[in-house]
C-alpha cells in the first residue's frame, strides 16, 4: 500500500497513540477483508519455552487491550495463564497490511465475559460448554451427545456462561505497524513502551 492512508510514511503523520492507528487499519480491513478482520494469530509458549501459536478472533479493544475469548483450561488457555505473556499477529492480505503485539495478559473481569458470552448465539453457547477445548476427542459423537445433553437441560432457559470460558486481554507494550512497499521497501514503525502506565515512544525500522 504504502499510500497517504498508511500513516507511517512521513515522521510528521506519525500517531501518537497506536491505538488511533490501529483503529484505521482495522477499519480499512473490515471493509475490504472477505472473512474475519479480525482474526489475529495469538502466540503462547509451554512451561518448556516451546512456542506455540493458533488464530483467535479479536472481539474487542481499547486503551487497556485486545480482547479475545476462549476455553481456560484449552492448552492456549492454560499456557497464557502461566506465562502472562503474548504476542500477536494481524495480517491484512486485502490491504497488505500487517500488525504485530506484544504483551502482558490478563484474564478479562467476570462481567465482560458475561456480557460476550450472553451475546454470543445460542448454538455457540451450548458448543462451547460442551467442548473439552484442546483434550483428546476419541469420538466425535461424546462431543454431539454433550451438545444434546445441555440442549435438553437449558431447554427454555438462559445457557450460563461456563466458568472455564472467559477473555484474555493482551496489554500492549509493543505494537509493529508493517505496511508493503514496492519492490521490498516495506515501512516499519513500532511504538515501544516499557510499562504499562510509559508513554509510547516510536521507532522507524528497516524493512
Ligand atoms: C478464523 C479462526 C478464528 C478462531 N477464533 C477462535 C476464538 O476466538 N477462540 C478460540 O478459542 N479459538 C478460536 N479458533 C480456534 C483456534 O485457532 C484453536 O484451534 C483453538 O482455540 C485451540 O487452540 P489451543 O489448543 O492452542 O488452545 C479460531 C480458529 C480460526 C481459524
């Protein structure tokens, strides 16, 4: 792209805050991406340091974080539990765009994660308290017949929000903006801070 529109070109276009920035991106990629803008890839690493790394679907943010929902006791789950640390990943193919973050996590408050569950379609409600996220699965039939179960036992009511399914918010301290440029000459610009409460400091980067 390399354009007017990527924001990174001239120091003087340069954001103060990322959040702004990415906040346009996503945008551009809402419009122009034919699925999920905002799945981004989540990286994790086992108690060994072995890196490990799955796509999620980005459902909120703000100034604190990117949020995003799954199963606590799914290996991703009990990986960022341990290590409190992620990085992540949104690559635009449409826009040829990328985002890269890194950060600390913490589980999302109990309400929010009520609040996007209680949003959620009843079917994925039901599907993900029956899922045993990330466990051997020998037939796939158990899974069915634990779906059927809690159809039956919710029926005419509200499904509860499991204990173990909740949010993570990755709390940046790190966020890369890439954007393509002809013949290799990407543009690079990472806003870098070194705590939470720091102020954001910007550096241009080599492709
Ligand atoms: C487009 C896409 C979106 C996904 N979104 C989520 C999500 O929001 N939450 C989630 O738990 N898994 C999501 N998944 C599934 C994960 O990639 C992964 O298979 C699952 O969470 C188990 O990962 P784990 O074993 O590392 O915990 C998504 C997969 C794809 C391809």
């Amino acid at each position: 792209m390399n354009d007017e529109t990527s924001g990174l070109r001239n120091n003087d276009q340069t954001p103060e805050n990322p959040f702004v920035l990415f906040n346009e991106w996503l945008n551009l990629a809402v419009a122009s991406e034919l699925n999920d803008p905002s799945a981004m890839s989540i990286a994790s690493v086992d108690t060994q340091g072995m890196p490990n790394v799955r796509i999620v679907l980005m459902r909120r943010f703000d100034e604190r974080g990117f949020c995003f929902f799954t199963n606590f006791e799914s290996q991703k789950g009990e990986e960022l539990l341990v290590s409190k640390k992620a990085a992540a990943v949104f690559h635009w193919k449409s826009l040829r765009k990328q985002i890269r973050i890194r950060g600390e996590v913490e589980p999302v408050r109990d309400a929010e994660a009520d609040e996007y569950f209680n949003s959620r379609p009843r079917g994925s409600q039901i599907a993900s308290s029956a899922s045993k996220q990330s466990q051997p699965l020998p037939d796939r039939k158990e899974f069915e017949d634990a779906m059927k179960a809690l159809e039956a036992k919710y029926e005419g009511q509200d499904v509860p929000r499991p204990a173990h399914w909740s949010g993570f918010r990755i709390m940046p301290l790190s966020i890369e903006f890439w954007d393509d440029g002809e013949f290799r000459t990407h543009d690079r610009l990472r806003f870098d801070r070194d705590k939470l409460d720091a102020e954001w400091e910007t550096v241009r980067l080599y492709p």
